[in-house]
C-alpha cells in the first residue's frame, strides 16, 4: 500500500470515528443527506456507462416520474431501475443475510427489468469481451465456480481488512469475473455500497466526472495485480460522502 493511500485511509478512519460519535442525526437531516445521495448515485452509475442523462434531469425522473424529452426509455429505465435496486440492498444491509449468490443475482434483476428482461437475474452463458479492455472475463462454464468462491470469499470480512479495501477488492474481483451478461459495473457499485454501510460508512458513489480514471484503474487491477489505484478511487468517494455528513454534523 502506498504511503499517500495509507494516509488517506488514516484519515477517512478518523472521519468515521467522529462521524459515529455524532449519531444519531437528525432524521430529516439524513434523509436529505440520503436523498441526495441516491439520485447523484443514480446518474453516476449510470453515466459511468454511457447513460446521457444530466444529474437535474435524474432528479426529475426520480422525484416526479416525468421523462425528458430526447432521451431514451432504456436511460430512464436504468435510472429508475437503479432507486428500486437501492431500496432492497438497503433491506439486506439492515438484515443478518450474508452475502449469498441470491443477493447477488436480486440485484442484477431489479438493475436490469426492463432492459435484459431474458438475462436479468441470470449468470451469463456465453463468452463476453469489454470493450476497450485488455481483460477477458472467464469462460461462461467457469461462471458458477467462480460465484460460489466469490460469495464464499466475500461473506464475512476479516477484521485487518479496513471496509474500504475489502469493498473495493469486491467490486474489482466481480467486474473481473464478468457474470451476468450487461450490468455487471451496476451491481458492483452497489454491492460497494452494501458493504460500506454494513460497517457504518456512509455510502460512496463513483462520479461520473472520474470516468476515465474509474475505468482504467478497475481494468489494470486484475491485470497487474495492483489495486492501490483502484482502492484509491474508492477511498476518495467515501471522502466525499463523509464531508457531507461532517457539514451535517457542524451545522447541527
């Protein structure tokens, strides 16, 4: 781990701690903080794949139901798609479940209803190549395989792994793996999130203004063995996230 990395975690760690010797908020306050959160998360997770709607334009077609003009059904699917995914991973993040190949499989199909109704919810099983990408994902055969060690690998985190590292290591290690046939960045994101706000960090979302680097550094990690970019990125958003919360917290 670098010595910039190291520090930075250091420091989201002290974040943390007085962001819990805060708690509890109060409610109205973090249901706005959370509010916002999910439609910034929104339109990040899906800009980061190529969805052209502005963060404003996601904001109304989450709080009012009303489509804007030139942009397609599929873009206002995913949006939506992704609030419906949020409310039942926070449902598992309240819940005593680990993480099991269900969760996974759940997500997916909410993600995508409406977009890849005959491969929502569904392991892929045909070989895939991402485009621009040096990395192959796994033959479809292996796909079982390697959600069973995943799942298994990813069900309890070790307590000398800080939740960042473990959340970030997950996102890689399933976008490596490839398993559903689109969708597979979407539940990834959340399954960060999920991790994240099961040890009482606030959620984090990639921007979408990060694309590139986002991108680069998750394709590199598996293929040079080093995730310190990666984990980074992801530290950085968390960071983000928890500035909002400290405001909260100063102007309470």
């Amino acid at each position: 781990m670098s010595e910039s990395l190291h520090l930075l975690l250091h420091r989201v760690t002290q974040q943390q701690q007085r962001i819990a010797q805060a708690r509890p908020l109060p409610e109205a306050t973090l249901r706005s903080l959370l509010d916002d959160f999910l439609i910034r998360f929104a339109h990040d997770t899906t800009a980061l794949e190529g969805n052209t709607l502005t963060l404003h334009e996601t904001q109304v077609v989450l709080e009012h139901g009303i489509t804007i003009g030139g942009k397609t059904i599929r873009e206002h699917l995913e949006v939506t798609n992704i609030a419906t995914a949020w409310h039942t991973l926070n449902d598992w993040v309240r819940s005593a479940e680990p993480l099991t190949e269900n969760v996974l499989t759940d997500l997916h199909q909410l993600t995508m209803h409406g977009i890849l109704d005959d491969d929502a919810g569904h392991y892929r099983t045909v070989p895939v190549f991402i485009r621009g990408s040096r990395h192959v994902p796994p033959n479809p055969l292996r796909i079982p395989d390697a959600m069973a060690d995943f799942v298994t690998q990813f069900a309890h985190r070790p307590p000398s792994l800080h939740p960042i590292v473990f959340a970030a290591q997950a996102h890689i290690q399933l976008a490596a793996i490839h398993p559903f046939v689109d969708g597979n960045g979407r539940v990834s994101r959340l399954l960060v999130n999920g991790f994240l706000m099961r040890d009482s960090y606030p959620p984090a979302s990639y921007p979408a203004t990060s694309r590139a680097e986002y991108l680069t550094t998750l394709e590199q990690a598996p293929i040079t063995h080093d995730i310190d970019p990666f984990v980074h990125l992801t530290v950085e958003a968390v960071d983000w996230m928890q500035q909002r919360y400290l405001l909260a917290i100063r102007q309470t």
